[in-house]
C-alpha cells in the first residue's frame, strides 16, 4: 500500500520534479523525501534522499509482505528502526540508478497472536545497496543481526548476493534451535 501527499516544483520544459514538503507512507512506513526526478526522452534522471523520522519497529515490520494481512493488526510489536536511503542515477529499461538502503533497529521485538513465544531484543544493522545500476548487483549486506527466542540467543553478519538469478549467503550464523 503506497500513498503520498507531496507538494512538488514541476519544471515542465525540464520535466523536472522536485519534492518540497511531502509525506509518504508505504504499508505503515511514513517517509520524507528530498531530491528530483527528471523525465528525459529515453530514461529519467533521479536525485532522491528519503528518511522514515518517526519509524518504529512495527512501522518497519509492515514491508514484510506477509505480515501486511489481516492477522498484522494483532501483532505485538515495539522497538525503535532507522530507516533511510538515497537513489542517484538514470532510470532506464535495462539499468536503475545506484541505491542504499539502510536499516537499523533497535531494543525490538514482536510476537503474533497465535504464537506463544515472542521474538525479543532484535538489533539489526544492514543494508541493501546497488552500486552498478545492474538489478542483479544489488546485495544485502548485513552487519549485524541478534535476536532472543525464549531464552535462546541467535546472532548473524552476512552478505546476500544474486538476488534476481541464484541468491548467495556468505555468512555467520550463530544459535541454537
């Protein structure tokens, strides 16, 4: 679910668009956007920085497509997320521009109505960046993720490669299941 109140400045011999005050919010992410796209006759020139000022983990855990159903309203959810990123480059129908992504949560956790077990103390720092404008470049790089299940502790850093063809994990697991 993606909507967005924004007033923009439009340049039409430009075809520019640039976002002055704005908020969007996609699932129940609320995000402020600052830059411009620009329609050109074969692609689009995009200049964008967003940020999610008032994000919480919850708000984050709404882009899990799964969790956006019915059963969502009943999660227990709580904790403090980062959300930002920037997207700077041309979009055509063969490249997009290079991003980042970064995610940050803290002091999280949540639990599902029909679960009696909640997932807690969630700290996560990672990343999903493409830097080449090539769809499968793009990677999710994960410094750090540790979250507790009862009294149990996982921990894990990694890098997850090939999304598009043959997604790769290179990385540390730690736990016990």
């Amino acid at each position: 679910k993606v909507n967005l109140d924004a007033l923009l400045g439009v340049d039409f011999d430009l075809m520019k668009f640039t976002f002055k005050d704005n908020k969007g919010l996609l699932n129940d992410l609320a995000l402020v956007f600052d830059g411009f796209v620009q329609m050109n006759e074969n692609d689009m020139d995009i200049d964008m920085q967003f940020k999610a000022p008032q994000a919480d983990f919850k708000s984050l855990l709404s882009l899990v497509p799964a969790a956006y159903s019915e059963n969502f309203a009943g999660v227990k959810a709580s904790g403090k997320a980062n959300v930002s990123g920037q997207f700077k480059g041309k979009y055509t129908e063969t490249s997009l521009p290079n991003f980042e992504i970064l995610i940050q949560t803290q002091q999280a956790q949540f639990q599902y109505p029909n679960l009696p077990i909640a997932v807690t103390q969630i700290h996560f720092d990672g990343a999903v960046k493409n830097e080449t404008g090539q769809l499968e470049a793009t990677y999710l790089n994960i410094n750090d993720l540790r979250f507790t299940i009862n009294k149990d502790q996982f921990s894990a850093k990694g890098l997850v490669t090939n999304f598009v063809n043959n997604p790769t994990i290179d990385g540390f697991f730690k736990g016990t299941i």
